[in-house]
C-alpha cells in the first residue's frame, strides 16, 4: 500500500505542478497581449504626431509664403491649436510608455 500511497502523492504533486504552469502561461499570454495592445497604439500616436507635425510645418510654411511674418506665424490661432494637441499626444504618449514599463517590469 505505501508504493500505492507515494504513486497517488507524486501524481497530485504533478498535477498541481501542471496547474501553477498553465496559470503562469496564461498570466504570461495575457501580459503579452496587453503589450501589443500598448505598442498598437503607441503606433495610432505616432502616426497621429506625424500627422500634426506635417499639418503644422504646411501651414507654416505657407504662411511665410503669403509673407506673414516669423512672429505672426508663431502666434497664428491655427498652429497654437495644433501645438496644443501635439502636447496631448505626447503626454498620452508618455503616459503609455509608463504603463507598459510597469508590466515589464513587473515580469
């Protein structure tokens, strides 16, 4: 009986090994996925920023065509706007590099 006894122990010895790893993979998938997730949109930001730096040196640009002046460009209620959301971005930017250094970080 006792061989009985230690085949039983070993096998839920086992099994509760295969537990703790299969939860530890899934902890890990889903950590993975959520990082994805974060770099996905750290692309849409980006890409959103691209957007804004294009649409602000355009219109600057063609400001100083027209023959605004430095000053007039600079202070012009269009650009400030974009200017505005650019820090947004960023912030939001910034915001989303902290929490996926935390999930590395707590890995």
């Amino acid at each position: 009986m006792g061989l009985f006894q230690r085949l039983k122990d070993d096998l839920r010895a086992g099994l509760a090994t295969l537990r703790l790893g299969t939860v530890h993979a899934a902890g890990r998938a889903l950590e993975e996925t959520e990082l994805l997730r974060m770099r996905l949109e750290l692309r849409k930001l980006d890409q959103q920023l691209s957007d804004l730096y294009k649409d602000i040196g355009e219109r600057a640009v063609d400001m100083k065509e027209r023959g605004e002046t430095a000053e007039r460009v600079v202070y012009d209620a269009e650009i400030v706007r974009l200017v505005r959301q650019v820090d947004g971005l960023k912030e939001s930017r910034k915001k989303l590099e902290a929490e996926m250094n935390q999930i590395r970080n707590e890995q």
